[in-house]
C-alpha cells in the first residue's frame, strides 16, 4: 500500500545576485506563501422570513446540524445578525447566491452578505 511523506516546507528560492568582487553568488531565501482571505457569510433578520425556512437554508447551504443551524438562526433573530460560515472568496460568494435564490423562489426576503474576515 502507498502511504503519503509527510509535507516537506517550501524549497528555498536562490537568488542570483552579484558581490563587491562582481563574482555571482546564490542569497538563500524561504518563499512564505500567505493563507488565502477568508470571508464569512452573514445572513441577517427580517420580520418576515420564517424561522423554519431560515434553519432549512442553513442545514442545506451551510452543512449545519439541526440544532446547530437552530442556535444560528437564533442569534441572528436576537442580535440583528450572525455567521453562517467563513469560506475562501469563490465559495463565500457562492453560498450567498444560493440562499437568495432559495429565499426569492420562496418568497421570502431573507438577506445575506459576504465580508472578509480581518
Ligand atoms: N425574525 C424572523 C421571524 O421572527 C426569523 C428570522 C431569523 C428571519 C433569521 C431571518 O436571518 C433570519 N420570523
């Protein structure tokens, strides 16, 4: 059976470069990749949406368990608003067309937003 080696770190860039001898010489430097920016979704209350669809949207578009999903949607019930999940860009932006696609076919006005996470 294969088994995956451990990650090795990033190979260190060299660099040619000259010295006051004008001989040239190779400088040592780690590449530092930097995580991707994440961005969360915020879904935010309404008077009109009901809780239930609420609770099925975030289940469904944001793999949350009942109660989870049920602590969520109360949250954003009391405080105004609240995070369903924190994603890369693409996929933040994804999920937040699919719940106002399922709320405009449902008839509800059910709102939700992307901001990056600081
Ligand atoms: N405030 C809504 C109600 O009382 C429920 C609700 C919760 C609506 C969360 C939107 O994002 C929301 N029916």
């Amino acid at each position: 059976m294969a088994t995956k080696s451990p990650a090795k770190p990033p190979a260190p860039v060299q660099q040619p470069s000259r010295d006051e001898g004008d001989s040239v010489v190779l400088e040592r430097r780690t590449q530092k990749v930097q995580p991707p920016q994440m961005y969360q979704v915020v879904m935010l209350n309404d008077d009109y949406t009901p809780m239930e669809f609420v609770v099925v949207v975030i289940q469904e578009f944001f793999n949350k368990d009942l109660e989870t999903a049920t602590q969520i949607m109360l949250k954003i019930h009391l405080d105004g608003k609240g995070v369903c999940g924190v994603y890369t860009k693409d996929v933040a932006a994804t999920k937040v067309d699919q719940v106002l696609e399922a709320a405009h076919k449902a008839g509800h006005p059910l709102q939700c937003v992307c901001e990056p996470v600081e």
